[in-house]
C-alpha cells in the first residue's frame, strides 16, 4: 500500500503542445495537495516556475529535468498519457482512456 509523502504532478497544462494553465484541473490539484501537506513537485516542459505558486507559505516544486521529477516523486500523477513516462510507469496514475503501457 502506498503512503506518498512526494506527488509528482506531470504536466500542468489541460491539452498537449499548450502552455495556458488557466482552469487546470492538474493546478486545482496542487494546490489541494499543498493544503493537505503533501510536498508537489511539478514537471511540464514548456512552463516554468512563477513565484505566485505557493499557499501558506508552501511552494511547488518545479523541474526542468524528467529525472530528478521522477527520482523526487513518489507518485506521479498525469492527466494524459506520455511516452515519456513509459520507463516509470510503475509510479505513474493517468486518467487518460488512451493510455498505452
């Protein structure tokens, strides 16, 4: 049974190839995760950190490398399925139907 104290959350954005995170679900997430004590870690290629990313005082933590996103994350969770993660699929919880393993 898995106890995570790290969430990786892969990708912010709610579509592919986009950068807008406006009405994220994946960002709605973060932030119930920080309220609860989680520490979040967070990976999207085409976005990088902002400084208004934290609640109480807690911040999310950004990568820019898939690796130490991995290593850092207990968990992973994806809104969409990527190749990218197919070597870590064992920590990784996708809601995609298309997902492909």
């Amino acid at each position: 049974k898995r106890k995570p104290k790290n969430v990786g959350i892969y990708k912010l954005s709610m579509k592919r190839n986009v950068s807008d995170i406006r009405g994220s679900v994946s960002l709605e997430l973060a932030y119930l995760l920080l309220q609860e004590g989680f520490l979040v870690h967070v990976y999207n290629g085409k976005f990088n950190r902002c400084d208004d990313f934290s609640i109480d005082g807690k911040e999310l933590q950004f990568h820019n490398n898939l690796e130490s996103f991995v290593n850092d994350s207990d968990i992973i969770l994806a809104d969409r399925y990527d190749e990218k993660l197919k070597h870590h699929h064992s920590k990784v919880i996708s809601y995609d139907m298309f997902q492909h393993q």
